[in-house]
C-alpha cells in the first residue's frame, strides 16, 4: 500500500480504538459507577441546599476524601439572574436550571447522592439532621421523615421573600424568587392579555386589565419591568397592536433612586431608559397595603396616600433568611443574631462543631469585631469572675462608642442600659448578658450584599478548604480565610441596554448589554445551559417570544 493509504489506515485504526475506548467509559460510567455506595472509611458531608453556596461546594469537591449527600426539597440548580428572562419567555425556564443530579453524577455516582426533602432541625451535639419530605403527588412513604448523620455539615438554605409585614402581599401579589413564581407570572401576562381582546371589554376594563405594577426598584424589580416593557414594544406591538393604548407599567420603590444600591450614575441611565420605554417610576413612595386588584400606597414627598390598581403586581423588595435559620440560631449561645447564621472568616458557624454555613442565610461576622467585644469584657473585668460592674461595664462602653456608631447611641443612657442588660438584677453583667447587649444594638452584621457572586465564592472557598482536609481539627484550625473578589454587578434595563458597575466604574447601554449577556452565557453551568440560553436569545430575536399558554 501506499505511504498515503498507510497513514489513513492508521488513523482509522486510532479513531476506532478511541472511540472503542470513549464508548467503555462511557458504559462503565453508565453500569459500573450507578450506585452509591458510602464507603466508611471516608467523612461523610451533608450538603443542605441546591442553590448557588451549596452546589459550587458540590461542585469543587474531592470526592476520593469524602461521602457526600446534598439534600433540597429543590432537585435542581436554578441560575436566578436570568429568572427575570424567564416571566416573559425571552428565555425557557428549563435552560437555566441544571439537575441536583447532574452535579452528583459529575463527581462519579458511586461518591454522591441526592435526597429530595427539606431539613426540619439540626442535633448539632449528636450531629445530626432531620429531614422530611414534602408529598407532592401523594407518593410520600410513610411519615416523610428521615434522618441523617454527618462528619461536615453545609448550610446553604438561602432565603425566603421579604414583605415587611405588609398587609396582602401573600395573597394579592407575584413574588419572583423560584421557577414556580415565573411560570406563574407568565401566565397571568397571557391571561391578561387573551382576557383585554375578548368582545365586550369596555375601554376602562381593559386599562385596568393592563396595568401592571412592580413593587421594588432594586435588580429585580427593574430587570423584570424592563423585560415587561420588551415583550410590549415587541411582541405585544405585533400580536396585540389594539391592546397598546391602554397599556401602563408603574414602578413603585420606597428610596428616591432605582438601583440605590449602585453608583449614582447608574440610577440615573436606569431612569432615564425606563422614562423612554414608558415605565411610570413612583420614587419615594412606599406600599401600605395590597387588595385584591388595587395597592395604597404613600408618596413621602406629598405625604398623602393614593390608590392604584393592577392586574398583575410583582413584589420584590427583598430577602429574608430561610425558616430553618430562625429555628437554628437561637439553639446555639453564640448566634446571638437571630435573623441570619454567622460565621467566623472560615465561615464555621459560630457555637457549633464542624458545620459551615454560607450564601443568603449567613453572614461572616467581622472577627474584629466579636473579638473586640469580648476582648475588651476580659479587659475590664478586672478581678477574672466573668462578670462586670456598672462602672466596668461604663469603661467598655464609651471605649467602644466612637468605633461602632450604633453603640453610641447607647452611650449617653448607660444606666438605663445597665439595668436592662442585668437580667437577673444582681448588679453585675454578664459574658452572656454582654453579648445579648451586642444584639440589641442591632450591628449591621451582614457584612457582605446577599448575592449569587458571594454565595459562589463562597461555595468554592469551601470546597477547597474541606478538600485539604486542614479544618479537621476543628479549634485549631488556621488558614486561608475566606477574601470575597467583588468582580462587578450587571442590570438590564430593557430595550437591548444593561447597566453595570466594574472596578468601580460606571456602564450603561448597548455594549454593556453584550457584554452581560456574554457574562450571563459563560457563567451557566453546564454546556447545555449555555447551548440552550443561547439559542433561546436567538429564537427571540429571529422569531419573537412564544405567546402560547399552557
Ligand atoms: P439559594 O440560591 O436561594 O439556594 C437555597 C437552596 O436551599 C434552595 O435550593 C432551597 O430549595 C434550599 N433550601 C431551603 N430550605 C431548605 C431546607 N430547610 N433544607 C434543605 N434545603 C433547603 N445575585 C447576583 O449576584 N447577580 C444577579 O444578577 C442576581 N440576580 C437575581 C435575580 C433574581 C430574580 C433573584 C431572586 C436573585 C438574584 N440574585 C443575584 C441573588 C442570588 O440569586 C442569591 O444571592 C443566591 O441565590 C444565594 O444563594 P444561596 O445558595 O445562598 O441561596
């Protein structure tokens, strides 16, 4: 044969043995790894969450060190930033979720495992967990409960919407913080617009029928109106063209600017986008209560109240931490906050052994901080009882005054504190009467902004932290602490412009849109997420949103 047809034979031959080779990884993978099998030689880690803390820990993790059991009642990833995409249908809520499954199989099967249930409690002195399972189609076996034990447990349980008691939201309001709350958003835009073009909607039905009201001017509340207001100059203009005239969308946000949080000029690019694209904003006033179809709201600059009504209203006006938190945290002396898990810089939940907490239900309590406090009780209580006097406790007070502003408040009535501090009247204070003291002045302890970037972050950190195996000793243990990289935030404010705020620089406008949407694609988790939301961007642009409903 030819010199040619030998170098095509053996190519042929290394294709065939390659793929032959890929294809028994494949069935071995397929066959071989299905089961899991916990092997007692290693640590078992309880992972509890599916969202963006608990799976970059899962993620990352070594799992030739460790047995590793994740449990959510959530049985998949969701990647929340583009949930906003999802309400109108730019993008399918299926391409931005990733199966709780998929991470597990990634590590090898044999390795990791999935319990789709919720924690109800924690025995953090017998170390262990107790779940139970929310019967969703009657299936449920027996009472749903089980229980767990663990060597390292995650708590990664993230956090619930936040009404600030305002009489019915629950009832009358969308919130949009999980795939359900978008489905559900989705659909009542579609009624809402099959109902307008029914025969014999009088013009005033169909103007109340198509007022749309958000409730909260920070990224949620903005990426989910300038989403809105897309789909009406797009799609709405195509399919609906009558319904335009009588439709409106109203923005109402407490603080005097959208998006307070971020640089001014920010806020001033976001109002003035949604000034052009017709989105009503109602700065400065604030929600008093929601009826069915109508919110009271009051205008702090008129300080009147006026009505207005809606069809559809999404509340967005923050977060609060997850029920279990609030179960958790007064178990245990250390957690003297009682809305959210603190960690020190290792973020080892404080008063436990071996558990971590991270992402929107914790906060790493500025070791500064906790340590001065106490540092300076052990200071002033000059003869070691672990007790001070109203004299000694005046001493760490107004040394502690000018640093932390909060406290100062406090240092003016220092009787008064004295004797609410003392519980038991015995005219001392004690370590734990102190620290209740450290409560009350209410410390903004959450020290870094409840984001999907911290969460992550923080979920890698960890991974690393348990895969060098250098917190086994848990009292002992010094490494590394936790450095949150604050690599910048993004909004999209509609018509193909985003915001966004890098190295401290501000962005508005077309190629910052490209660059979030470039962003947004290269951070989705797997290929197929990636694969999927890009051709959902381009089904919209070629062929506008789908408007079925089902
Ligand atoms: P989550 O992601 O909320 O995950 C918590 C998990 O715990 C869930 O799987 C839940 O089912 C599970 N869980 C709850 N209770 C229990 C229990 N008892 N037992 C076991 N499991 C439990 N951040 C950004 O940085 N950039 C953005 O652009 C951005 N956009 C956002 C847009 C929207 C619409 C929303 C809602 C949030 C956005 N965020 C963004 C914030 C970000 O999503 C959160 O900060 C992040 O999800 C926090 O991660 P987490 O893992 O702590 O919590």
């Amino acid at each position: 044969p030819s010199r040619g047809r030998r170098i095509l034979g053996w190519a042929g031959a290394l294709t065939v043995l390659g793929a032959a080779a890929l294809g028994g990884m494949a069935i071995y993978r397929e066959f071989a790894d299905r089961y899991y099998t916990e092997d007692p030689s290693k640590k078992t880690v309880v992972i509890l969450g599916s969202g963006w803390a608990s799976m970059s820990v899962v993620k990352d993790l070594d799992v030739s060190k460790y047995n590793v059991i994740v449990i959510s009642p959530r049985n998949y990833f969701l990647f929340t930033p583009l949930l906003p995409s999802t309400t109108v249908g730019t993008v399918d809520t299926r391409s931005i979720v990733e199966p709780v499954r998929a991470y597990c199989r990634r590590l090898g099967a044999r390795s990791a495992r999935y319990y789709e249930a919720e924690a109800t409690d924690i025995d953090f002195e017998n170390k262990k967990i107790y779940c139970e399972v929310k019967d969703i189609s009657g299936l449920k076996h027996g009472d749903g409960k089980f229980d767990l034990s663990y060597d390292y447990l995650v708590v990664g349980v993230g956090s619930v919407n936040n009404t600030f008691g305002t009489k019915g939201v629950e009832e009358n309001c969308n919130f949009l913080k999980e795939i359900d709350d978008a489905t559900r958003i989705r659909e009542r835009i579609g009624d809402v617009f099959e109902t307008a073009s029914l025969p014999g909607i009088s013009p005033e039905e169909k103007k109340k029928l198509l007022s749309f009201l958000v409730v909260g001017g920070g990224p949620t509340g903005v990426e989910f109106a300038a989403e809105l207001s897309d789909f009406l100059h797009t799609d709405v203009a195509r399919w609906y063209s009558e319904l335009i005239p009588y439709v409106n969308i109203k923005l109402v946000h407490s603080p005097d600017h959208l998006l307070n949080t971020y640089d001014a000029k920010i806020s001033e690019f976001t109002e003035k986008k949604f000034k052009d694209t017709k989105i009503d904003v109602l700065v400065g006033s604030r929600v008093l209560e929601v009826r069915p179809g109508e919110v009271e709201v009051y205008d702090k600059s008129t300080k009147s109240k006026y009505v207005l009504p809606f069809s559809l209203c999404v509340w967005s006006t923050g977060i609060s931490p997850a029920p279990l938190v609030s179960k958790l945290a007064p178990k245990i002396k250390e957690q003297v906050h009682s809305k959210l898990l603190m960690t020190d810089k290792y973020l080892r939940l404080l008063g436990t052994d071996h558990v971590f907490a991270l992402g929107d239900c914790s906060t790493v309590v500025q070791p500064k901080l906790m340590d001065r406090f106490m540092d300076l009780f052990k200071r002033a209580d000059r003869d070691g009882d672990g007790t001070l006097s109203k004299a000694e406790f005046t001493t760490v007070i107004t040394q502690l005054a000018p640093e932390y502003p909060q406290l100062s408040l406090y240092a003016d009535k220092i009787g008064r504190i004295f004797e609410e501090v003392d519980k038991d009247g015995d005219s001392r204070v004690s370590e734990e009467e102190f620290r209740e003291l450290f409560k009350q002045a209410d410390m903004k302890l959450k020290s870094l902004p409840a984001t999907a970037q911290v969460a992550s972050q923080q979920g890698k950190y960890l991974a690393k932290l348990l895969n060098s195996g250098s917190c086994e000793d848990w009292e002992t243990f010094k490494g590394p602490s936790f450095k949150y990289n604050h690599r910048g935030s993004f909004a999209y404010v509609g018509g193909n412009s985003s915001v966004a705020e890098i190295g401290g620089k501000a962005f508005g406008g077309f190629l910052t849109w490209w660059l979030w949407r470039g962003v947004y694609l290269s951070e989705q988790v797997s290929l197929r997420n990636k694969v999927l939301v890009a051709s959902n961007w381009a089904q919209t642009f070629f062929f506008g949103r789908d408007i079925s409903r089902f």
